[in-house]
C-alpha cells in the first residue's frame, strides 16, 4: 500500500526549538537550531517510513475558534513570556518553508484554519485513495483522526518519551473507545492545553465512564434524567453549553478549502544542486549524508504496515 507522511508544522518546529541549543548558528551569524532540527527529523522520518507521498500542515493568522470563544487556547503564555524566543521561532519558520521548498515539500496553510484541521482535510480528501496516512506529531489531538488508514505516529522526546504509533487499537486500549470518541471525551473532561472548558467538575475518569456507556455526548444528554448520583446530573446540566461549545472546539474539520492532488506531494529526489545549495547555505554539512535518495520506486509500493 502507498503511504503519505503528513507534518504538523509548527508542532515539530517548536520541538525543534527547544531540542537544540540557541546558539546553533552559522558562521555569518543566522540562528539555524529549529531549521537544524526540522530538516533532520523529516529526513529521518522519510529514511524510516519511506513513504511515496509527503506534505507540511501549517497554519497562518488566527483560528476561526477565537471568534466561537475568546478565550480558546488563551492559558498559552510563552509569546508573551519569551518574547525574544518567539521572534526567533518565527524568523526560522521561514527559513524552514526556504530549505523545504527546495526539497520539493509542499506546505499547506489556509487562512485561520489551524494545522489540525488542515490534516483532518487532507486525511479526509484522500480517504478513498487507498493511501496509508502517517501524521508524524505530538499533538494528542490529531488522536481523533485514527482509522484504519490513519495513525498517529508521537516522535521521541529523550530522555523520558519514547517514540509512539497510535493506532486503532493503540487508542482504544488507552482510551477505552475508539478514535472519534475522543472528541465527545474532550467535551465532557475539556483539554487544559487548549483552554477548552468541558463540564466543570467532570474528570478523566468519570470522562472516559460515560462515553463507554453512552456513546457519545448527545446520547449522554438524551439519558440525562436516569443519571446517577444526582450531584452527577447536576454538573451536566448546569454545564450543558459549556459541553456542546468545548465539543465544537475539539472537532478537527475536515473540509478547509486546500487544493492539492497527490502528485503535488509526491516525493523527490533530494540529491539535487538547489538542495545542496540551501543546505550549504546553512551549513547543515552532517545532515548530507541524510540526502540520499528518498524516492520511493514502483516495487516498494506494496509494502504494507510499518517498520516499527
């Protein structure tokens, strides 16, 4: 079976960011750290997974859930905390875009459509493809995206997080439910990283009780008068609203206006005069080695399952 590997943009460079030192630069003084660790990690992936197609999901200007709620991921604190290391990010955001442009990578942004939804359009819109979708990030959102085509593969945080590949069954064994469901779990519990609000009151466990008994949110309302103890009933009535607005909020869409065919993200040969360019230019002369040729050919097409 083909495979497509899809990158969450800003959730890898941020790691990348923080992977490596500050004062990685080149001998003219440009700060190359996050770009430095962005390259490597799509390299390493592409050696590991060896997919036919690849694509980078970023995301530009404000979501369209600021406007459904103010305060939509408002906890998040470190522009204004590290203004200095935002700038940054945010020089090298482009000069990553610089180096995987030469690489032949496409990257997709749809105005105030986040990352997430334009890798739920992009599963969505080559769901009958019969193409084996490998969403490489750390963002347990894109959990909810898991099929029988779609996984989720968690990369490495040393020394504590181990590379993960979440499944179907990987999520239903931690979850208790399958993929979907997480996102009637995230209305009920809501999600701190996001400021999504949930049900004041309810947790993870009790969560995670009710969705495997009801299914969903709505049957949970349209049960509600058979709910037990009644300070049980009480938390999800008074926290009605906030269920249904945080259900929205967690929703990945799956229809943002992207145009793109698989041809546009098939994968190139990265041994080429323009690649080695940009990589001389940032003198990512340890990362040469990694350009051998990524290409997939017509007989490793086939392949089914991961190497991992």
């Amino acid at each position: 079976m083909r495979r497509m590997v899809i990158f969450d943009f800003y959730n890898l460079l941020h790691r990348s960011y923080h992977a490596f030192p500050r004062e990685m630069k080149t001998s003219t003084g440009i700060q190359t750290n996050a770009v430095y660790g962005f390259v490597s990690s799509v390299l390493s992936t592409l050696k590991e997974l060896n997919p036919q197609y690849i694509v980078v999901a970023g995301e530009t200007g404000p979501s369209f859930r600021k406007e459904q709620f103010e305060d939509y991921k408002a906890t998040r604190k470190w522009r204004e905390e590290y203004p200095d290391e935002a700038e940054e990010l945010d020089k090298q955001a482009e000069l990553v875009k610089e180096v995987i442009s030469k690489m032949s990578i496409p990257v997709i942004e749809v105005p105030t459509y986040e990352a997430d939804d334009v890798i739920g359009t992009v599963a969505e819109k080559f769901a009958g493809e019969s193409v084996e979708m490998v969403i490489v990030s750390n963002d347990m959102d894109m959990l909810q995206l898991v099929n029988s085509l779609v996984k989720v593969l968690r990369p490495a945080r040393p020394p504590f997080v181990k590379k993960k590949i979440y499944t179907k069954d990987a999520v239903v064994k931690s979850f208790g439910f399958v993929p979907v469901k997480i996102i009637d779990y995230k209305a009920l519990r809501g999600d701190p990283s996001d400021n999504i609000p949930g049900v004041k009151g309810i947790g993870d466990k009790t969560a995670k009780k009710l969705i495997m008994e009801f299914g969903s949110l709505e049957n949970i309302y349209n049960s509600i008068d058979t709910l037990t103890p009644p300070s049980l009933k009480k938390k999800l009535t008074e926290g009605k609203e906030s269920a249904f607005l945080s259900k929205e909020l967690s929703t990945i869409k799956t229809d943002a206006p992207i145009n793109i065919s698989l041809k546009d993200m098939e994968v190139k040969e990265f041994n080429n005069e323009e690649v080695f360019s940009v990589f001389g230019k940032y003198e990512f002369k340890s990362l040469l080695p990694k350009l051998s040729a990524n290409k997939t050919s017509p007989k490793d097409e086939n392949q089914i399952g991961f190497g991992f």
